[in-house]
C-alpha cells in the first residue's frame, strides 16, 4: 500500500476546476487501495476514508499570502517571505513524514502562493522520499494574464525552472509543449494525463445499472445498441445477433443489451431464449450480446430501463410485429438514434424521424444502415471517444496508475 498524499490551495467541497480533478484522483487512488491523504489550505473530508489535513498557509486566499503576493507582484521579495517559506515548510514537513509521494497540483505552476513553491523546492531537494510529482493544469509563465506578475530571479524562476528528480506531469499535449519550451525538457520526459469525466455521476446511473455496466464492459462499446422488450419470438431478437455479427465486422468493440424478461405468458418462450443463446454462440458474440434476463431474475425499475437510454448510442427495434412501441416514444425522449422495423406501428410513431428496415432485409443492408447513420453523426463520434477515452476508471487504470507504480516502494 502507498501513502499518497495530494496537494493544491484548495480541495473539495471547495468548488473549481483543480478541487474537482483531485477529489478524483484521490477516490480513484483509495479505491485502488493506497493510503491518500489531501493538503489544503481550505476544505474539507468528503469521503470517510480519505483524510484531509488544513495548513492555511497554503490556502492562496490566506491573508498573509495574500499580503506576499501584493509585494512578489510589484517585484519586491517581502522580509517576511523567507519566514513564510519556512513556516510552510517546517508544516508540511510533519505531514509528509511517511509519505511516499505527494503530488503537487498547480503549485508549482502558479504565482498564486510563491511562498508554497519555495517551501516545496526546499523540501523536495537532496530528499528521496516522498518522490515529487508536478501536476501542472496551468502555466504561469506561459500565460499572458500572469505577465505584470513575474518577474527574473528568485522565486519566480522556480515556476519555469526543471526542478531535479521529480515528475513532471501535465493535463495536455499543448501544456505538455509548453512545459518543455518553457524548462528545456525533452516532451517525452513529460507524461500527460488527461483530465476526465465521471460518467456513472453526470448520467445519473441507478446502483443496479452500474453494475450491469461493470460486469458487461459497457463503457467499451461502440456502438452500443439497445433492444428493450420481452424475449419472445416476436420481437425478432435472432436478427438484432446477426445483424450485430455482421456491424463487429466493422465495428469489433460494437454491443447489444436485451433488458427484458421472458414473455410471462407462453412457455415456448423458454425455448425461444435457449435457441437465442445458442445462435449468440454460433456467432461468436458472447462477449457482446447480453441478456440482463441471465444476470438478474428481478424485475428491472423504470428507473434502470430509462439509464440504458442514456447509455446506449442507438436503439435497435427489429419486430415483426408490433400494437404500438412505446420503446420508439422513450428513445425520441432519450435523443438516440432509433433503427426499426418497418412495419405501421412503428413507422406511425417514428414517422421521418427513424431509419427503419424490413425485417428480412438483407444483414450487411441493415448493418450498413446503422453504421453508416451512426458515422455521420459528429454527437456518436464525441460520445464514444469521450466514453472509452475519458473515463475516470480508465485514466486511472491506463495512466495515473502505472505512474505511481514507478514510485512505490
């Protein structure tokens, strides 16, 4: 286990752009199994097992450091400046006394709090432990905002100055360049991690929906289809495989979610659902034709149904026949794609709005419908780069983690 420590003027529940990405990182790092501390000037413990420790005079708002800044920012070196570096760093000393990394975010990027940056340069130099890493969101010396502010010497120069022995950690290729124009570093010694999204948080997903979305891999798909009805023969689920067979040719990681029961009044149904898992293994799509049927005997809330809206790219309605299809109604609601069969209840609802098929249409003519629809729409393209590139889990897993793995002990 790694202690972990996290750095900045100010953490959560405080709100901003900085706050929010270390909450992140901190929750991924305790689910991960390290021990994480955050060292703040303001805010406070949002989350039981992640402590946070306040040292004020980190906070950039803190009146002394205030005080500083007005003097640092005329290009006068205050007589209470060495004092305040040492105060700093005699406090943050004790807490970091058994850590084995602190990530500093911004505070070595900024002119917000010079005395913090002093105090960590005197803190990090000739000490091994804890290994240094510079999360930079911002750049000081970069911006044209901050120019009035810096000035040549020290402790300005520690901003755009390579610091020995620590890592330098950016949140873009464009911050990642301007680092290494800014401290003559090579860019491949600059790892960049991007900043992420929590995507179960911002769609609002149930407990029970997250779990599917876990265990099936969900987040991966693209495209991800969905067909919410009753396992019965009419509903035409055969088609939806094969046609999800042929879109794989095409689009490997593409998936298919069946939400629904079997049909509660007939038994052929049972027969019906063990022919559909056999034709599912036929065609090779085990991995990504799912059933919630073989996951759950419970039945599933509206609630979960409506996130499956908000998860899926298109909605995938291949019945032969149909009274009326509410599913058409609840994807115009959702803003997905919808792709039917054409058949008059469903045209009736969906009206120019879908794109539908006859249900014995060729496989690769309704294959090519759905791909080459979803392909032209620039929303589908951000969406699935965004959910399989920009989730939290996955920069974690991908990036922040094997960084941290090159540091613990």
């Amino acid at each position: 286990m790694t202690k972990i420590v996290l750095l900045h003027y100010s953490a959560p529940p405080i709100v901003g752009g900085v706050e929010s990405v270390l909450g992140h990182h901190a929750r991924l790092m305790a689910d991960a199994g390290h021990e994480v501390r955050i060292v703040a000037g303001r805010g406070g413990q949002v989350d039981a097992r992640i402590p946070f420790v306040p040292i004020p005079l980190l906070d950039s708002r803190n009146e002394q450091v205030l005080a500083l800044k007005s003097e640092l920012d005329a290009g006068r070196v205050p007589k209470e400046f060495d004092a305040a570096v040492g105060r700093i760093a005699a406090q943050l000393g004790e807490v970091l006394a058994d850590a084995d990394i602190l990530i500093a975010h911004n505070v070595c990027s900024l002119n917000k709090n010079a005395a913090l940056t002093a105090a960590l340069r005197r803190l990090s130099d000739g000490q091994r432990r804890p290994h240094l890493i510079l999360w930079h969101h911002d750049l000081a010396w970069t911006s044209p905002r901050y120019r009035t502010e810096l000035h040549d010497g020290h402790p300005w120069d520690l901003l755009r100055s390579a610091w020995p022995g620590v890592t330098q950690v950016t949140i873009s290729d464009m911050r990642r360049d301007e680092l290494a124009g800014l401290m003559g570093l090579a860019a491949e010694k600059i790892t960049v991690v991007p900043n992420g999204v929590d995507a179960p948080s911002f769609l609002k997903l149930e407990a029970e929906t997250l779990q599917f979305v876990k265990q099936l891999n969900l987040f991966e798909a693209a495209p991800l289809l969905l067909l919410p009805v009753r396992i019965t023969p009419r509903k035409n689920i055969e088609l939806a495989l094969r046609v999800l067979a042929v879109i794989r040719e095409q689009a490997p990681q593409a998936a298919l979610v069946v939400t629904g029961p079997l049909g509660p009044h007939d038994p052929a149904n049972v027969t019906y659902f063990k022919k559909l898992i056999a034709l599912r293994a036929g065609l090779g799509l085990a991995g990504s034709a799912h059933f919630l049927a073989e996951l759950s005997d419970e039945h599933l809330s509206d609630a979960v149904i409506a996130d499956f809206y908000r998860l899926a790219d298109a909605l995938f309605m291949p019945s032969r026949e149909e009274g009326f299809g509410i599913p058409i109604l609840e994807a115009g609601l959702a803003g997905i794609p919808v792709f039917c069969s054409d058949i008059e209840p469903l045209r009736k609802l969906g009206g120019e709005q879908a794109l539908y098929f006859t249900p014995d249409a060729g496989l690769e003519a309704t294959a090519a419908l759905v791909v080459g629809h979803l392909e032209s729409l620039l929303s589908y393209k951000l969406r699935v780069r965004v959910r399989t590139g920009y989730s939290w889990n996955g920069i974690y897993t991908n990036l922040i983690a094997p960084l941290l793995e090159m540091h613990t002990s």
